[in-house]
C-alpha cells in the first residue's frame, strides 16, 4: 500500500468511526480533484481565487521590495497561477533564485514545474509533492525564504489545528523569514454559501471526487449518486461546512481500510470546514504562532485578506 493510500486509511478509519462522520479536505485532491477545483475558481460565484489574485497584482512588487526572498515556498500549490504574480514580483526586485513548490498531487504538481521552468529560465525550481501538515521539513531552499499559503485554505484546519500548522510553519524557518498568508474574510451568508453551492454544480462534483478518491485507493464501493451536496454557514462558528448526504439508506465496503460502513438515509459526511477570519483574529493567531504581522492588504471589496507575516524571537 502506498503512503498515500496508507494515510487515506487512517483518516478513513478515524473519520467514519465518529459519531459524526467526516474527512479531511485534502482527499478531495488527486489528478481530477485538481482539475475540478481550478474549474470551481472561475465560477462567477467564486470570488476568493479573483480577490486574493487582485491584492497580489498590486502588492507583489512591496511584498518583494520588503521580504528580499531569494527563495518562494507555496504550499498547496495547485497549478501555481497566483504564484507568477509573487515570481514576477521577485525576480523584478532582483532577489529570486528558487522556487519550491509542493502539492499532494503528483500530477498537478508535474504540470506546473513544467509550466514555470519553461516561462522562467534561469530559475530553479524544485517541486516536492508531500502534504503541507506533514511534509515540512522536506522543503529545500536558502534564506531568506517566504512561504505562501494562498487560497484561503488555512480556514481548512479546526482553530487548534491552524495553529498547531502555523506553528509547524514557523518551526521550519529562521527568524526574519517569511509567511504570506491568503484569509477569507467574513462577510455576508448569501454570498458566501453562493460560493460553495454554485449555480452549475461543480463543487458538487469536486466534494462527491473524495468518495472517488477513496473508491481509488482504497476499493471502496461508494456509489457517488447516493449523496449530495451541501454547504452549510455555521454562523455561530464563522465557517462553511461541505457536507456530502446520503439520500437512501446504503451500506459501503471499503476493503483497504478494512471497514464496512453504514449510512442512514439523511446521514452526512463532513467534507471540508472554510473559516472565515477577521483581522485581528488572523493576527492573534500568527501572534501566538511566532509570527508578527508586517502587512495587512485586502481587495477593494474588502473580501479577502492577505498577511505578510514576519518569524520572530520565540520564547
């Protein structure tokens, strides 16, 4: 078995074991998840992706003239389409020599290493595919670094979760490099379960691609017609829930994780949590997680957050 699928395995065992049942998000993600996904941030209900993409057109020449990074870490990089913004940034200030992108998805990942060395000679790239909460210390590069997380998709962690990762973050740099940080702002619910309910049912087919995702690798038999989508704003929590429901009672065998699991008709899986930030709250975290906050920019609608956060002085 895999390492991949070794893992898919646990978290299988952990999540349909619960009296609520659910997975992490980052099983929506393989070759078509990928796809899926950069689908879903063209949507015209999709407004992160367009928001965080208009910041850091404006602010990738400050970002570069106050980090100085010779090297830029992404995390998650999917198909690194922000990222040439931050590139461009860089090697216009004259610092850049390394890129270092990492992503779950090999595939995904192949494609943009091969995309970015052929649109900028010259620059080493180094592409590791790993999970961000676990890979880590698999990153190459020389200081000074900066790290991006974009995306919004640090609203994907339960809050003790985001700051166990941040600090796993700032456990890989030295002092006085880098984190560029991408938030998702709270804002109204009608735009906001908008954005994960979309009008032509992509993100549908992206949260039903976790069941496939575990048929894949594990041999499971989940039959994807069974459960449909949902997104869900919990208010009281600041977050969007994905939720996959059973629309019939159905029984699965998943014969990699040696388990056969049982849904009632009505009975959801939990597929992903995006919290919604404020910015004091994204800076309280950082704060608590070894970071000071240098840079607060958002886009003119004020929709989306982007945080260039300095590692400081632990202890």
């Amino acid at each position: 078995m895999s390492d991949r699928a070794e893992a898919l395995r646990t978290d299988v065992r952990s999540g349909f074991s619960a009296a609520q049942k659910w997975l992490p998000a980052k099983w929506f993600y393989d070759a078509r998840g990928s796809a899926l996904f950069e689908d879903i941030t063209r949507l015209p209900e999709y407004y992160p992706t367009r928001a965080e993409r208009e910041t850091l057109a404006r602010e990738a020449g400050e970002i570069a003239r106050v980090t100085g990074a010779g090297t830029l870490v992404e995390l998650g990089s999917g198909s690194s389409e922000k990222t040439r913004l931050l590139l461009d940034g860089l090697r216009a200030h004259g610092t850049l020599r390394t890129f270092v992108p990492l992503d779950v998805s090999a595939s995904a990942l192949d494609e943009a290493v091969a995309a970015i060395r052929a649109d900028y000679p010259g620059l080493e790239v180094h592409g590791v595919v790993g999970d961000f909460t676990e890979d880590l210390g698999l990153l190459p590069g020389e200081p000074p670094r900066l790290v991006a997380f974009l995306g919004g998709t640090i609203g994907n962690f339960l809050p003790a979760e985001r700051i166990k990762f941040l600090r796993s973050v700032r456990a890989v740099l030295a002092e006085g490099e880098w984190l560029l940080l991408g938030t998702d702002l709270v804002k109204d619910p009608e735009t906001l379960v908008r954005a994960y309910d979309d009008a032509a049912g992509v993100t549908a087919e992206f949260n039903r691609n976790m069941l496939r995702v575990v048929n894949d690798l594990l041999g499971a038999d989940f039959d994807l017609g069974v459960f449909t989508h949902e997104a869900y704003w919990d208010a009281e929590r600041e977050w969007i829930e994905m939720r996959l429901r059973a629309t019939e009672e159905t029984t699965v065998h998943i014969p990699g994780a040696g388990m056969t699991v049982h849904f009632a008709e009505g009975e959801y899986i939990r597929t992903e949590i995006s919290a919604k930030f404020r910015a004091g709250g994204v800076a309280a975290e950082l704060a608590e997680s070894g970071f000071a906050v240098e840079r607060w920019w958002t886009d003119a609608e004020r929709r989306f957050g982007v945080s260039l956060s300095r590692a400081v002085r632990e202890g």
